[in-house]
C-alpha cells in the first residue's frame, strides 16, 4: 500500500478531476502508456501547439528536454520539408518507476509547430501514472523555455 501510494503521490496523480476518480483510478492502475490523442482517456494530456518561428520553436523544445539531464535523445529525424519530425527519447527510471520510450512528433507549418507525445513505459504492468506525469513535465519544460526565449 505504501508503495502503492508513493507511487501515486510521485505522479502528481490527480484524482477529481475530470472524468473522476474511477475512472482516473482505472488508467492509473492498469495502464503504462500515455499519449496525446483524443483517444487517451484523461483531457490534460493533449497534443500541444507552439506559435512562433518553427526553428526557434524547435530550439525550445529540444532545450525543455535537456532540462532533464538524466534524458537521452537516441533518434532525431531532424525538420524535413513537408514532413513530421520524429524524436524518440529515453527517459530513466528510478527507484519508483521503470524507465520509459518517450516519442515526439513534431509537426511544423508557418505558425508554429504542433507537438504530440507518446510514452511507453518499459514494464510491461501499471505505472501508477508515470508516463502521464512525464508528458506533463515535459510541455511545462517546453512551456518555461518559450516564456524565457519567446519564439518570435
């Protein structure tokens, strides 16, 4: 139980909000996987869109992950004309969690980009709301980056 709540605790599960907590409660406890489409069952991860000049923008984002040391970006398809850029990125584990395959795609236009996120965690059991948590920190990183650096 202890661990079980710790678990939680670390997370920064939230448990009223929307849609509730059974149903919070059911993705905490039976998923390791968390990503940003409209099918993901929890509204505050969603896909996430950056204004400004997509270089700049680009610039912020890879700075937001660098804010986590410990992260390794292992695949970069660098900004192709046309077509999204993929970055795959290695997220440790610790003494609470096991180590997870965080996806980024990024997709970039005029305006800005578009950003979407895929985490998977490498156990194969419930993770307590990890991957969530990690999706979540990253678009703060990324978010206190533009404020320092706006990208215009």
């Amino acid at each position: 139980m202890v661990y079980f709540a710790g678990d939680l605790i670390a997370n920064n599960a939230s448990f009223f909000a929307p849609p509730g907590p059974w149903k919070r409660m059911t993705v905490y406890l039976t998923m390791h996987s968390a990503w940003t489409s409209s099918d993901y069952p929890l509204p505050e991860v969603g896909a996430q869109d950056y204004m400004g000049v997509p270089a700049k923008v680009r610039e912020d984002i890879l700075a937001g992950i660098k804010h986590f040391g410990s992260w390794k970006v292992v695949s970069d398809t660098g900004s192709l004309p046309g077509s999204p850029e993929i970055l795959e990125i290695f997220v440790p584990g610790n003494f609470w969690r096991s180590s997870e395959h965080l996806t980024l795609t990024m997709i970039s236009d005029k305006y800005g980009i578009h950003l979407m996120a895929k985490s998977d965690s490498t156990a194969l059991h419930a993770d307590f709301g990890a991957t969530r948590n990690t999706i979540l920190r990253l678009f703060h990183a990324i978010e206190n980056q533009i404020a320092i650096h706006p990208p215009v």
